[in-house]
C-alpha cells in the first residue's frame, strides 16, 4: 500500500502502480491517473479550490436551501461556500450546468464480499421452508457454504470491485458488513479492498467461520491498526448478531470500544424473544443500528424507538427474499431516523434508485390501499424530497458520520455527485428530488467526488483498470464456486 493510497480522505490521484509495495493482494489495478478528455486541468491537484459552477443544487440541508442555479466552493476537500454566485477566480471550474449537485447517496448496509455471488440468487429466499424449489435458500448456500471457501484474495476483489461498482453508481459512503473474518488475514483483505476504493466506508466488523476466526476479540487490533485517526476515510462499526451464541461477549467489545454496533433484525430467524428481552433488560441505545427490523413485536419496536436507535431497510431484499414486510410505517410513525441499504447483489441491485424506488412504492402502496378501502387517517404519502433525506443525511446520522457527510454543507467534506439532467430520460427537468427518485438510475450519475477528489468524471471513473478487475473477479467467482463446489449455470 503507498502512502498516497492510505492517505484516507485526501485520496490524491497519482501514478499508475499495479506492483503497489506491501500490498497483499496485488493492488487495486490502477489507470493512468490523468483524467479523461475534456477534465478541467488542475482538478484533483492538492492545494487547488475547486468550484462547482451553475449547477442545479440540492443541498439536503435547510439551513442552506437549494438553488436552480448555484455554485459551491471546495477547499482542501470540505465544502466552504455554496451560493447562487460564488466568485473563485484561482479556483479550477467544473461546469455542472443540465446537472443536479447533490450529497453522494449514503447505503447503511451492504455485503461487498458476496460480488461474485452476483445474481446468483435472484430467485433465491433467506432460509430454507423445505420446498424443492428453494433448496437454494441464503442461509444455507451463500453463509454457510459459499462464504466458507472464501480466501484473503477472494475477500479483497471482492470487496473493490463491488466497492468501484457502487461508487460509479454515486454511492459515495457505505457501511460494508463483512461476515467473513475466517482469519485475521481475511479481516485486513476486507480493510485494504475498502481502502483501494477510495470511498467513505465503514468497516462492519462481523463474525467469521473456523479455527482461525478471531471475531470479536480482534476488534481492538484491527481498530488500532487501521481507525485510530478519524481524519480518513474508513471507519469502524461492530457486528453483534442476536442469533449467534455469545453475542453478548462481541456488544461488550464493541462498547468497550466506543463503536456502534450494527446487527441483522429478522423475525424469521426467530429473533423476536431475544430482541424484545434485549430491549426489556436496557440493552438499546443511540449506538444501535438494527437492518431490517421485520417481524419484531410493538414492544420491541418501542424501545428500540425509545433508546433512539437507527433503522436500515433494504425494501426489495426483504419483500424479494422473504424477511418480512418492509416496516416502514412503523419506522416512521415512531420518528426513528430511517436510511436504506441495499445487502446483496447476489439477488438484488446495489443502485440506490432501486432503494429509493422500492421505498416510496412500498410505502405508498400501503397508504394508497388504506386510501382505497375507505380510511380517512392513512399515513402521509412519502414525497421524494423524504426518500432523498433517506439516501443520504439520514443514512450519515446512522452511520454516525452526519457531522462529515450526507448534505451540502459548508464545513463538511466534499462527497458530491452530478447527475444529468438533460439525459435523454430525464430531461426536460420539471421537479428535481421527483426526477432523481423516479427517474434516474446509475448511467444519470455523470461525475463523484469524495472528500473532494474526483473520482468519476463525465461519466467515466478514474483510476481503475476495469479489464483487468474484471478478470480478477471472474477468476474469483471460479475459485469459489469450485471449492464450494457449487455448479454454476447460465440458464437453470
Ligand atoms: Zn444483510
């Protein structure tokens, strides 16, 4: 790993390397880091400011508003200014007029380790109910035979192509949960994929399998190691999975630790007795992050509410694979901050379009049916300018980040995406959050910017051999596949 890929936030762009000393894994399989045509020169030089020039701005924060026409300053990786007018004359200009400035979209939950595993399950439900055809269930093909097989390696392309695949996308945060800390060398792959993508991302540090697993007691190492600065880009959140024996052992080491501690909720896994005994005793706080939160009792719900702990939905996942019903509603009756994720792209997309589709579909189509059958109190119908705020700042106050990222606001760092608004299926632009959540989808995202370095211009992401990735995850998903001995098929 060179320093300048380490550096965290300041993600310099630099010579093209492949033989990256110290390396594990071989490198990211940097491009030329020269930009492609038509890229302003001197962006991305350290030291110089950078001015996102007569865009069309949408802030996600009151305080600042938004603009049909506005610029907003960056220096030294932070947000400084926004306005409808901001003179920089030393500043390198990026023109974003036909483009929506935005905050970069922030997914609270996502199993970067399971990229080869692409599509493999898209017929496929979470746990076994004894019926033929869902012999390929989750649980038991991806956790507890595919994941098993896996080597340092295969955890570390995994992990960046999924990782580069989402950031082309305009994701420019994550919390990856990582479920597969076999060994100590297993946990560092996962760290050095989060960090050659060179996006904002949370390490979620969750179990692993065999003799050499480590988790939790490897947390301290690993935090030490890797997060004792908070000026980077990666940071650390503890898994504490209920249905796993000693969970309480990885909730003590998380606290200890001072991370939150994130954790799958669902009912079908038989999770409700525990969850609501949890809640009972006092175990919740603001620290907790609970995905999904299907099938749990009202009490349950009430003192998660009450503790102020966080919500991550993935709405197609848990209608698709059997979680349970999306429980938004309840997520929003009781005022809990609510953001979307997108778990695993072995059965669904890990766009946010698709995240924030599902959401506001799902959640008006029960309003919509309360409507329908005569109620006159069914919920607020969810606007888009909501499902934004679920993609993005609600997302960083989960991920405890709010403070960094999740809005255009001067002080914060520069996690910004342009999506155009001229596209053939966009234009022309009548109501900005409406085209961003029902119109557009990851070929809109035309350029991404974290902590102010670009990292995808017009349409183009920097940086990455894509050709070569490819092959390297191709190799992987036949290295796995076979192991696990699981045939793979095309057509069946
Ligand atoms: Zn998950």
């Amino acid at each position: 790993m060179c320093s300048l890929c380490s550096s965290g936030n300041r993600g310099i762009a630099h010579s093209p390397h492949d033989a990256v000393s110290g390396a594990s894994h071989s490198g990211p399989a940097l491009a030329a880091a020269h930009g492609p045509a038509g890229m302003p020169q001197g962006l991305n030089t350290p030291g110089r400011r950078t001015l996102i020039k007569g865009g069309i701005i949408l802030s996600v924060d009151d305080a600042v508003g938004n603009f049909p026409s506005g610029d907003v300053l960056i220096e030294n990786g932070r947000i400084v200014s926004i306005g409808a007018q901001i003179d920089a004359a030393d500043a390198v200009v990026i023109d974003a007029r036909g483009k929506i400035v935005m905050p970069g979209f922030i997914d609270t939950h996502h199993h970067q380790f399971e990229t080869v595993l692409r599509s493999q399950l898209a017929h496929g439900i979470l746990i076994n109910d004894g019926l033929p055809v869902n012999a390929a269930n989750y649980y038991e093909s991806v956790l507890q035979k595919l994941s098993l097989v896996y080597t340092p390696e295969d955890v570390y392309i995994n992990e960046l192509f999924g990782g580069i695949s989402q950031l082309d996308a305009g994701v420019t945060t994550v919390m990856d949960v990582s479920q597969i800390h076999h060994s100590p060398e297993h946990s560092d792959a996962v760290i050095e994929g989060l960090r050659d993508t060179g996006r904002r991302a949370v390490f979620g540090y969750f179990e692993g399998w065999g003799d050499r697993a480590r988790y939790p007691e490897d947390a301290r190492r690993l935090r030490d190691t890797y997060f004792s600065s908070d000026d980077q880009l990666l940071s650390m959140i503890m898994g504490g999975e209920i249905y796993l024996p000693g969970f309480e052992r990885a909730w003590e080491v998380g606290r200890d630790l001072g991370l939150p501690i994130a954790l799958h909720v669902v009912g079908t896994f038989g999770m409700q007795p525990t969850f609501d005994r949890l809640g009972a005793e006092g175990w919740f706080g603001p620290d907790n992050i609970f995905i999904h939160m299907t099938g749990m009792s009202d009490d349950g719900w009430r003192y998660a509410a009450d503790a102020g702990a966080h919500v991550s939905l993935s709405v197609p996942i848990e209608m698709h694979m059997r979680h349970g019903t999306p429980p938004i509603q309840k997520a929003l009756d009781r005022g809990m901050c609510l953001s979307l994720s997108s778990d695993v792209e072995c059965t669904m997309s890990a766009d946010m379009f698709t995240q924030m589709r599902g959401l506001i579909t799902v959640q008006r189509m029960f309003a919509n049916a309360s409507a329908l059958e005569g109620a006159t109190d069914y919920p607020a119908l969810m606007q888009p300018m909501d499902v934004i705020r679920h993609a993005t700042i609600e997302g960083a106050r989960g991920l405890k980040l709010d403070k960094v990222t999740g809005s255009l606001t001067p002080g914060k760092q520069a996690d910004i995406i342009l999506l155009d608004a001229d596209a053939l299926n966009v234009a022309p632009l009548n109501h900005v959050a409406g085209a961003v959540v029902t119109l557009m989808e990851r070929t809109n995202v035309n350029t991404v910017m974290v902590g102010g370095v670009v990292k995808k211009w017009n349409g183009q992401l920097l940086g990455f051999d894509i050709a070569r990735l490819r092959g390297r995850i191709e190799e992987s998903r036949d290295r796995v596949f076979a192991a696990a001995g699981v045939e793979r098929s095309l057509f069946n």
